[in-house]
C-alpha cells in the first residue's frame, strides 16, 4: 500500500518553515525522501533506518517513528530553492537478502516557496 | 554525477504496438528499477532488477515486461500500447539496497515521455 503524504501542497514566504508528514498503514523498515524540481527526474534527500532516527541535510531534516508507522521532513528558514514536489519513498514488503528492496512512494507534496 | 540515461527522451506510439524502453548506466550498479509518474499518484514501481536476468514485479507490473541481458541495461517493454500507459517513465538505480547501507539512495534518469495516441 502506498504511504499517505500530507499535506498535498504547501504555500510558504521565504524564511518560513514547513513539515511534511509520511504515513504508513504497515511496518515501516526504512524511509527515503526525494525532491523533484518541475520537469526533472527526483533527487535522493535522505534515508532513515531507525526508529527515532533524525537526520540533517542543510536546513532539511526528518525524523522516523518505526512504532507509529510515520516520516516527517522538517524545512526550516526555507529558500526560494526548495520549491519542488517532496516524495517519501518505503520499503513495499520485507526485504530478501541479496534481492533488496523495493521502494513504494507516496503521492507526492508540492512545495512552492514565494519570495 | 551517476551516469544513466534513458531513451528515447520522448515517444508518440499507437494504440495496440509494441514499445521498448531503454536505461542504460555506466556505475555497474546491481539494482535497476521502472517507475512510471501519473499526476495524483506519484511514483509507482512497474519492475525492478536485483541482477542480470534476476527480475521481479512491482505495484503496477500488468501489461509490462522487462530484460536485463547486461549488467548496464534494463529494458522495459510495453507489449502492447493502451492509451492509459501514457505516461512519465522513470528508471533508477541503486549500488546497494541493505537496509545497513544508508549512503545510497536511488538515482534517477531524465524520463521518458511516451504518448500512446
């Protein structure tokens, strides 16, 4: 089942912030975060492996909740740059070894950041 | 910047033909993966590749087939064009998908845009 993204879309004024939240109705492994910028393929963020597990990445950061099921994406001070559709990606099944796994992606967030 | 490509860039193909699909890499990565992009539902996995010739569906894989002869290339073919493929494919790879090894994402190439008309 496809992980459920919220907000669909998100309105920001430079400088302001912006979380965007990653649910899943089963067990979460691992949670990847993608952008894509309008026209162009998407670009790996981040991955987290590990429940409670929070990461940085300039002013983007996420955090993973194994027991709740969720990822959220925390955009802080945002920037003109950040504007784009943000993809949590999870792990469909338990993964085989040596076959790895196979990444689901929710439906997408758009992210428009005004100046 | 990884080196993957797909082709063609874009397609126009009829109802009812065959069309193949190309991903070819340079970084001899062992995973390879079709997604295809639709407004509203995002990325949904069509195959995935784990190996030369080791293979195995996604979420959307009906009406799909795909090969992997070379490590380099994955070839997804639509057996038989229907106008709901009309779509934004994507392929990925990744170096290395275990869970412990956190240094890799997948990467994208440009996608292809095919139309079936």
């Amino acid at each position: 089942q496809q992980p459920v993204q919220s907000p669909q879309a998100v309105i920001l004024r430079e400088g302001e912030d912006a979380v965007i939240n990653c649910s899943s109705s089963k067990a979460l492994y691992s949670v990847h975060w993608y952008r894509q910028k309008h026209g162009e393929a998407p670009v790996f963020l981040m991955i987290l492996l590990k429940g409670g597990e929070q990461k940085g990445h300039d002013k983007i950061s996420a955090s993973f909740n194994e027991k709740k099921q969720q990822s959220s994406l925390y955009l802080t001070a945002s920037q003109l740059s950040y504007s784009g559709t943000y993809f949590c990606g999870t792990e469909m099944g338990i993964m085989i070894y040596n076959q790895g796994g196979k990444l689901i992606f929710g439906q997408g967030t758009e992210l428009s950041v005004k100046p | 910047d990884a080196g993957i490509t797909q082709s063609p860039r874009h397609k126009v193909t009829e109802t009812g033909t065959p069309v193949t699909l190309r991903c070819h890499q340079t970084e001899n990565h062992r995973y390879m993966y079709w997604y295809r992009q639709d407004p509203g539902h995002g990325l949904r996995l069509i195959h995935y590749s784990y190996g030369v010739k080791d293979t195995d569906k996604g979420e959307v894989s009906d009406g799909y087939s795909v090969s992997r002869s070379k490590t380099e290339d994955f070839l997804l073919t639509l057996e038989s064009a229907t106008s709901s493929q009309t779509s934004v494919y994507f392929c990925a790879i990744s170096e290395s998908w275990y869970r412990g090894d956190e240094n890799y994402g997948y990467t994208f190439g440009s996608g292809t845009r095919l139309t079936v008309v």
